[in-house]
C-alpha cells in the first residue's frame, strides 16, 4: 500500500513540475478546439483556441469570473500579450499563433486574467465574440 501512494505522490509531483494545462474556465459546450502546447520543466507556454457558435459564446457573459473589456483595462491586457508573445516566437508551434492583440482587443469581448508569482507568468481566457472562439493563453516562466 505504501508503494502505491509513494507512486501517486511522485506522479503528482512530476505533474506539478511539467505544467498540466489549467483549463478551468473554459465551457464544454464548444463544437472544436486546437491546443498547442511547449512543456518544459519550469518555463512553458500554451495556446488554445475553442470555437463556439454565436449562441454558446453568449453563455461567458454568466460567468462570474470574466470581466468585460474596457478603455480601461485593454493596456493591460495588451502588455500581457506582448510578453506572451516574447516568448511564443521561439515555440514550434509560433506559425499556429495567429491572435493580433492590436486588433483582437476591443472593449465589450470578456477576460478572465490569473497573474501568478511573477507579471510574466498567468493565464489569460479571452471571449472574442466576433469570431466567436475563446483563446487560452498560459505564459509559465
């Protein structure tokens, strides 16, 4: 018995230190998703796209944990991306990468920001609902 848990601790140990994707906010009811993901021991990124139609996109504005964008908050939200970006460029999966925050922001999509220990580390789920496809953006450095 104490083998099998000293075997599940070193599991969960091992997942902690490559970055299991963390997800949470993102809703079941998309039709198709395209995740790419750069594991590394303590640096890594990921990026996600989930498309919805117009009718299950709408469901992010219950969710209490999104914040509209605003005049306000685009700088932040623009600086994010811009040292996400810093660091996409050199992942394989860099010609998949295909969100122009200059473009994309604009005030009346949703966010839902989680800075961790360090500005350059967080998750950023961003509703774009002209498109219709929340993007999953995790930056760990």
């Amino acid at each position: 018995m104490k083998k099998v848990f000293a075997f599940f601790v070193c599991l969960a140990i091992i997942f902690t230190l490559v970055g299991c994707q963390n997800e949470e906010h993102i809703l079941s009811s998309y039709d198709k998703k395209e995740c790419y993901y750069e594991d590394g021991f303590r640096d890594y990124t990921h990026y996600c796209k989930y498309y919805y139609n117009e009718q299950t996109i709408k469901q992010y504005e219950k969710q209490s944990h999104f914040k509209k964008v605003t005049a306000d908050n685009i700088n932040l939200l623009r600086e994010r991306l811009i040292t996400y970006n810093d660091y996409v460029d050199s992942q394989k999966y860099f010609d998949k990468y295909d969100f122009n925050y200059k473009e994309q922001i604009k005030t009346g999509d949703l966010f839902c920001l989680i800075d961790k220990s360090d500005p350059s580390s967080f998750d950023l789920y961003y509703v774009d609902f002209d498109k219709c496809i929340v993007y999953y953006f995790h930056n760990n450095t």
